[in-house]
C-alpha cells in the first residue's frame, strides 16, 4: 500500500500520487495515461495530472489496482 510520507516530489498536489516504491512496471501510464507519467532521471511513474471528472477517478483507481507494487496512493481528497 502506497504511504503518503513516502509520496514522489514531482507528483502534481491532490488526490492521486505515487511512492518511492515504484519500479516503473508502465501499468499505470498504459491504463491511465493522461494521468501519470515517467520521471527519466530517477525510473519511476508519477502523477502528472489530477483526474477531475468521474471517468479520469474511475481511469486512476483503476490504475492503482493494477498497480503490481501498490505504489499509487488515493488520499481522498
């Protein structure tokens, strides 16, 4: 399970983020990609977009349900 004090930097502030326990599997970027990105200095995926509407939500939960390392964190907000 992702945790918020081990939250990425470069992750855009809101609800969606991703920890330093990516390994950069590219699941979240395949599934949602107008959400999430790749850092190329460090190899890890990041949230680059907060979602606004119900599909972006929907498009982002289910990308940290896929998420093999559970990196991707929802902190509800």
């Amino acid at each position: 399970m992702a945790t918020i004090s081990d939250r990425l930097e470069y992750n855009v502030a809101g609800r969606f983020y991703v920890d330093s326990s990516c390994i950069d599997c590219d699941q979240c970027r395949v599934i949602a990609p107008n959400y999430f990105s790749r850092n190329e200095e460090t190899g890890t995926s990041y949230v680059s977009r907060q979602p606004e509407s119900e599909e972006g939500i929907a498009e982002c939960k289910e990308a940290s349900e896929a998420c093999a390392t559970s990196s991707i964190g929802d902190d509800g907000l």
